[in-house]
C-alpha cells in the first residue's frame, strides 16, 4: 500500500475475517466477511465461516460464534476459492488485520494489495484511547456496545462505516480547514494509501450515498499555516507574605450534601467531607499534609473542592495537582473538574490546563525544516504521520507512535529517527510560537490550576517561564512521586541520540562540501573526520559494555555500571566520556560557520538545511555538557551508575539515591500549601518509611532565628468498603519464590493457577513480578485455561494495554495475565474482578543498580526496612485493584 498505483479505482472490496491463535493445518481464519463498495450502487456482500479445530473460550466472545458451528463450516481452500471468485478484478483490498492475522488475510486476498484499515484508523485519529472493535463501534454510534463481540459481517461493515468517517471529518475542510494539508501531501505520496482516500472524497456521495459531498477547498503544502500561535502571557507569582483568605471549612460538609441532592450519581460520603476538612485546613494554615485515604474515599473530588473553593476565595493563588499516571489526569480533567465547574457556576471562572512534558510534543519548526522535497512513499507518509499528531496534540501524546503505524512506516527506523529528531524535548524554545509545547506553556502560565505529572513538577522550579508561579501543590498517587523526582533530578546519555545528530550532519556535509574551497573545505574536512571519530568511539564503548554484560553474566534490561573495568580504555569508564566530549567539542569547532549568515550564502545553504544543522549541532552540545556531569555523577557513592544495550545503541544514566533534601529545597519552603495522597502510604500504620523518602522525618526551618518551622500534618481515612466482603488468602501449596526456588515456584503456580481460576469462574487478575515470571506460566498453562472454558488475556511486551483492559471489563469470566503497570492505576469495577492473585511477594531485584546502591549508601537495618517498604506498598495496590 506504500508502493504507486496509477490503475482505475472503482469496486473497493473491504474485508475482515477472525482468527484464532493456533494454526490449523496452514489456516487460523474461522469467519470472513466482504463488503464491496460500488459506485451508484448498494454494493457486493460475502460472508463464511471456516472450519477452525482450535476455536477457544476467547473467540467464542469476540465472534459470538461457537465450536459446533465451525465443525461443520467448509473447509478453508474452499472458502479462499469462493472469495477469489467474488473479489473479481479487484486490484487491492481494503483490510483490518488483527491479532497479527496479516499473512492470513494476504492468503484469502492471492495477489491483490492490501491497504491495512488499522493503519489508517491510526495515522488519521491518533488520539483515540483505543482501537479495538467495540471501542470504535461505540466512538462512532456514541452509545455504549452491550456485548464485545462483532460477527465478521458486523466488523466489515464497521470498516465501511471508519472509511466514510476518515473521508467526512478528517479530511473535510468543513470539519477541518488542517484537512487541505494532509489531502496534499497524501497526493504528493503516490502511494495505494493515499490514492484510495482521496478516490474516496472525491466520490463520497456515489460510494456512501451522502447527500452531501465534503467541502473541499484548494489543497496547500501550508500546512503550519493551520496551527495556531501562542500568546504571550505572563504569569504573575504572589508575593511573598501576602495574606490570604481562609477556607469556611464547615462549609464543606454542606456543599457535598447539596451537590449529593441535585446530582443523581453524586453520593454524599462522610469520609470524603472528612478528607477535604484535612485538606481544607492543611490549606488554610499553608501546612504540609501527607493523607492516606482508603479506595473509595473520593479523594479527587475530596482535594478538588477546597483547591477550588481557596482559588476562588484568593484570585491571586494558584495551583498544580500532580499525578504519576496520565489516566489519572485525563480523568482529573475531562470528567472531575469539568463535574466542579458544572456543578458550582461559580467556579466557572478558575482557568485550568494540562500541562505535560516538553517530550510529549513534537516541535512544528523541527519538522517544517526536516521535510525534503523529493520524500515520497512511506518517507512523507512518515512526515504526514508527525504533522497530524501535531494537528491533535491536545488529545494525544506527540511522544507515542501507534503500534502499526510504526511497524508499516518505520522501515530502516526512519519514522523512529525523525520523531527523536523533531521532539519538542529539545530545542523548542518560546521563539517557537506556534509549537505545542509553547501554546500549552502559555496556557499554563495564565492558569489559575494547573494538572501535570510527577517528573514535570519535579522540575517546576527550575524552568524560568514556571518559577514561583505556583505555591500550591497537591501530588496525587504520592508513593510514586520518589521515583519521579529520581527519573526528573537525573542524567542519561544515549548513543541513537549522538549517531542520530552526526547522520545528517554527516549527510549534509558530504553535499556542501563539493561546492565548498579554502578554509572552508579544510573545517567540513576535518567535520567529517570529527564524526568518524565520534562514531568509533560510541562503537568502543559499547563493545566495551558488552563484554562487562557478559563477563557478568547479565540478563537482558539495566545493568549496573561499574566505573572501573578491564573492558574499558585505560580502566575507567572517565576516558571514554572525556574523550567523547573532546570529540564533540571538536566537531563544534569545526562547524562555528554554521552561526555566520554571509558563509551560508556563499554555500548558497537552504535555510531549512542550515537550521536543521544547527539544531543537531545544538543536541551535541548539549550532549557534551551531559557528558561533562556523567563523568562526576558514575564514580559519586550517593548516586546510581546504570547502563542499557540495544541492537545498534546503549544507554548510560546516573539518578540519585536519596531524592529527600531535593524535594525539602523545591516544595518546603515557599509552599502554601502542599498535600501528598494515596491509598497506600502507611506501612503498618505507621508514615514513618514515607516521611524518610520525602524529607518529612526532620523539621523545615523557615526563618533564620530558627524559631518557625514548617507544619507536617498527618491523617489516615479509612476505606469505606467493609474489610469483611475481602479475603486474603495464602495457599497452603505456595511455594517460596526466591531465585533460587523457581523450578519449584513455577510448578507450584502451574499446578494452583487452573483450580483458583475455576473455582472463581474466572474474574481473576494474575500479578507478576516480571515479564519472564508472566511468560513462563503462560507458555505452561495458556492452553489449559482456554480449555476449561475462560478467555485468557495477557500482557505483551511494549504493547499499550487499554485494549487488554477493556477487554477483560466486558468479558466478565476471563483471566488477566499482568505485570507492573497492572499493579496500580486500573480500576476494574463490579464483577469483572473478584480474585486477584499474587503470584510472588513483589520485592525489587537485589541486583537492580538502585537496590545496589542503596546497600552502599544505606546501613543494614535501613536498607531492609526500605525494601521491605516498597514491596508492602506494591503488594497493597496490587490487593487495592480488587476493592471496587
């Protein structure tokens, strides 16, 4: 679908088929359904089932379709001859492979192209949540789906139904002016993808029977010309000791009971009235609050209402809420705050925004100066593909590149280079007016609330445009926040982002350099031998890592860096960093004509081309700098030294251990007012492990005299769900899960997993430690779940999991196999779950470089008491996933 296609358009076949897992004697197809679209005509249908051997409990309620059906269904050659027969002269085919079906649909399709639908659902809506069948079903009838399942007639037609969406919305000037952009450079593409959906606009009335055909203006290669700028705005920070209004705090308990009145699905709970008062005074006083509230507190709405009622009593404060998942603040935002505002007409007024990290955006001026004019084919789909996530990046992340855009566009990792190279990370300052990152910096500054995440609040305080702009701080999901502020106060180097810079300025180089003479050619010269130097020694020490892996005997993941080690120049890691900063350095040197404007027009240099150099010069720089810290930060004892190998790059990057006097600087002492919560702080009873992570554990002078501190509050809310409707069970046959015990373990957990799952009817949710502990069992027991009749559901390596979790909401007896990000964050409510099972007490790797560090930097007694800590916590929000 990425190669030309200059023939006729006229039927267009759109196809879906079920698959099963399993291969049955060369076919895993079990449905098929076809749909051609004519033009002036209602059409062409097929429709068949296939005898599938292998039909499992999962098929059954994606298809609705059942083993004695398919036992007597005709035989796959048979079907696949019929097809054939129906698809006629049909050049291409329109399909939506799934479950990695695509080479079982190219076998249904012989010879003909296939344009995958699922690409073009994510290339043109990249800010859908999810793409599964029901999802998009319910996107598109905005209505709730009863029943997961699809037949195959039913999904072909649901194509049918996406296609004539993309063509009506995305690409309608009346809907979207941007639309003109995208239908020009699809045009420009010369590929099957574009020319089907621009055949398609072009004949919508006669392909879909619309009355009506899209508004279709000029096409333009203009395509920034469509994004808005930013606004200049300055915030402005309240002095300090300016007096404030306090908060009526009896109030509170009456304003929940009078939303509970007016609002059907509002229930008045006294514990939540009980949390906000904690809040409310905390606020009041300019306190800080550390408040464990049990699940089904309400703690958003808890915290909400006093921010909103001190922002409205004060119109000089403002406020962040911080969270570490970014559900959680899409849920903030779009359902709780929106709930408020409704609700109170006087809160209308408080201005609020999302304000994410600069890498969730991509940078508009980058890519307008990457874009080549000669790109066709997949190259400018790829370019195309980052102008829309900048068309929609208030409703998408611009950091994430869909799952079949990527495998469809990234041949030789160009898509995966060009969205390094145009993140707005780097290099996207506020001259960029029209640039994401900017328009929602500006926002935020003029916000009176602002919702982020843990890593861009740990980082508040020193972005000049932010600084003392907020004085409130209210950090949701509090037990993640230590990792964050780690993650934000650390360092990391990565090779792909050097060899990354150095390609194009090696590329670009080699074309000046044929028109270039005297001083000149000698720099370019000695440019090009600076990048080949560079590149050697990236190439040295990453064979040097390799070794110091192997010698170790290092499984695949993070791995602890050693400072010192034979496999390294000289002994020490010191003389390669040095000697890539010098390098760099070097090559800067080489490449100061680049800044000199009368140069670049002698070099008749296309302002494009030039400022895209200066930008990868710029990242060296700044890569230099990063190197200069690294080499003080690997040896530091009260710092982490860690390393990653991939295919072709590796990774280093130092955190520090203790993060508790960074956090005590930036939050303690001008704060007026700072609240940390969750459902899983305490260990015991006790804030004691916590208060340690966040600097609470030693009083916060604020006067010289030493005379006035800070106040540290501290409040348990208990859950409102009884503690008798939940039981924690340890089976009398589980086994120790140490290391050095996973034979036994694993067949412990093999042999206790089926009768648990039974005798549950299902609902259950597997927790793992790791991906090998989940891949193991699964490989041992798969099988034997889907033959005792449960859909069985498992978490995939880099794979997004909102399908995974929709789909075991509605299938009400299927099993989850999951790891990390299923430990917290997910909600399953009512009956979908009603066992979780823990596999293994979730205690951290002792070989992990930050457990490693911790038994150098901290005394016996304190080390354990940590990592006992952290797994207590785990295990609570793993058990807390169960208490809906």
């Amino acid at each position: 679908m990425l190669k030309p296609y200059h023939g006729e358009i006229r039927d267009i076949p759109i196809l879906f088929a079920h698959t099963g897992t399993r291969d049955d004697r060369g076919n895993r197809v079990y449905a098929v359904a076809v749909i051609i679209l004519q033009p002036n005509s209602p059409g062409k249908t097929f429709s068949s089932l296939v005898r599938y051997r292998f039909f499992t409990a999962r098929d059954r309620y994606h298809s609705n379709l059942s083993r004695q059906e398919l036992e007597t269904a005709p035989e796959a050659n048979d079907v696949s001859r019929d097809l054939h027969d129906f698809f006629g002269d049909a050049p291409f085919v329109l399909a939506w492979p799934q479950r990695d079906n695509l080479p079982d649909l190219k076998k249904l399709c012989g010879a003909r192209r296939i344009v995958d639908v699922g690409v073009a659902l994510e290339f043109f809506l990249p800010a859908l949540d999810s793409f599964s069948p029901k999802f998009l079903w319910e996107h598109l009838n905005r209505q709730p789906r009863q029943r997961i399942s699809l037949t195959a007639a039913e999904a072909a037609k649901l194509i049918v139904d996406l296609i004539r969406h993309i063509c009506n919305y995305q690409l309608n000037d009346k809907e979207l002016p941007r639309a003109a952009a995208l239908r020009h450079y699809l045009a420009k593409s010369d590929t099957l993808f574009g020319n089907v959906f621009l055949h398609l606009i072009e004949g919508l009335s006669n392909y879909f029977g619309d009355l009506f055909s899209i508004r279709r203006d000029d096409d333009t290669a203009n395509w920034i010309g469509f994004l808005k700028e930013s606004k200049a705005r300055k915030g402005r920070a309240v002095a300090a000791g300016t007096p404030h209004h306090r908060i009526n705090i009896d109030s509170l308990e009456d304003i929940y009971k009078g939303i509970a009145k007016e609002v059907r699905d509002f229930v008045y709970r006294p514990s939540q009235a009980g949390y906000a008062r904690h809040v409310a005074e905390a606020l009041n006083d300019a306190a800080v609050l550390t408040i464990e509230a049990g699940t089904g507190t309400g703690t958003t709405q808890g915290y909400l209402l006093p921010i909103f009622a001190f922002l409205d009593r004060n119109p000089e404060a403002r406020a962040v809420i911080s969270t570490y998942t970014k559900s959680l603040q899409n849920q903030i935002l779009e359902r709780e705050v929106a709930f408020l505002k409704r609700t109170i007409k006087s809160y209308g007024k408080i201005t609020v925004t999302l304000l994410k990290g600069k890498s969730n955006y991509l940078c508009a001026r980058k890519l307008d100066h990457v874009y080549d004019e000669s790109w066709r084919g997949a190259a400018l789909l790829a370019w195309l593909y980052c102008v829309n996530l900048i068309y929609h990046f208030r409703e998408t992340d611009g950091d994430r590149i869909g799952e079949r855009v990527r495998k469809a566009l990234d041949g030789g990792q160009f898509l995966t280079e060009l969205h390094r190279e145009v993140s707005a990370q780097r290099g996207c300052d506020a001259s960029h007016v029209q640039c994401p990152a900017q328009i929602v910096a500006s926002e935020a500054r003029a916000a009176r609330l602002v919702i982020t995440n843990h890593h861009k609040l740990a980082l508040l305080g020193y972005d000049p445009a932010f600084s003392k702009l907020f004085k409130i701080f209210i950090i949701d999901e509090a037990n993640h926040f230590e990792h964050a502020c780690r993650n934000a106060y650390g360092l990391e180097i990565r090779s792909r982002d050097i060899t990354g810079a150095v390609d194009h300025l090696r590329s670009a180089l080699g074309k000046l350099k044929e028109r270039s003479a005297g001083q000149n050619e000698r720099d370019m010269e000695g440019a090009l031998k600076d990048i080949e130097d560079l590149m050697g020694e990236i190439s040295q020490l990453g064979r040097a890592l390799r070794r110091i892996k192997a010698d170790n005997g290092a499984a695949q993941g993070v791995q602890c860096l050693p400072p010192s080690d034979a496999a390294y120049q000289d002994g020490h890691i010191e003389a390669h960093l040095q000697s890539l900063e010098e390098i760099i350095l070097r090559l800067a040197e080489h490449l100061q004509w680049l800044r000199e404007d009368d140069i670049c027009r002698l070099l008749k240099i296309q302002s494009r081309t030039r400022e895209r150099m200066k930008n990868a010069l710029n990242l060296l720089n700044d890569q230099a700098g990063s190197l200069r810290e690294m080499i003080k930060m690997v040896a530091a004892s009260n710092r982490t030294a860690a390393f990653e190998l991939f295919v072709k790059h590796w990774s280093i990057d130092s955190t520090p251990v203790d993060v508790s006097e960074l956090i005590r600087q930036n939050f303690y002492g001008d704060t007026k007012g700072l609240i940390y919560t969750a459902a899983t702080i305490c260990n015991a009873g006790s804030f004691d492990s916590f208060n340690r992570i966040v600097g609470l554990d030693r009083p916060f002078c604020l006067d010289e005299g030493h005379a006035v501190f800070r106040d540290f509050r501290f409040a348990e809310i208990a859950s409102p769900f009884p503690p008798e409707v939940m039981e924690v069970i340890v089976h009398p046959e589980a086994v120790n899960g140490r290391y050095s015990n996973k034979q036994l373990w694993l067949a412990a957990t093999v042999k206790i997993l089926p009768e648990l799952i039974r005798r549950n009817r299902g609902r259950t949710l597997v927790l793992f430690s790791s991906y090998g502990d989940l891949e193991a069992v699964t490989e041992r027991l798969g099988d034997e779940i889907e033959a005792i009749g449960f859909p069985l559901l498992v978490q995939q390596r880099g794979a997004s999991t909102a399908d995974l979790c929709d789909e075991f909401r509605e299938v009400t007896e299927s099993v989850l196999f999951g790891v990390d990000t299923f430990w917290y964050g997910v909600d399953f409510k009512g009956d979908t779950l009603t066992q979780v099972v823990i596999t293994r007490i979730p205690y951290a790797s002792p070989s992990e470089p930050l457990q490693i560090a911790r038994k150098r930097t901290m005394s016996p007694a304190e080390y354990n008491r940590r990592y006992r800590y952290d797994a207590t916590i785990k295990m609570k929000q793993g058990i807390g996933r169960l208490i809906r």
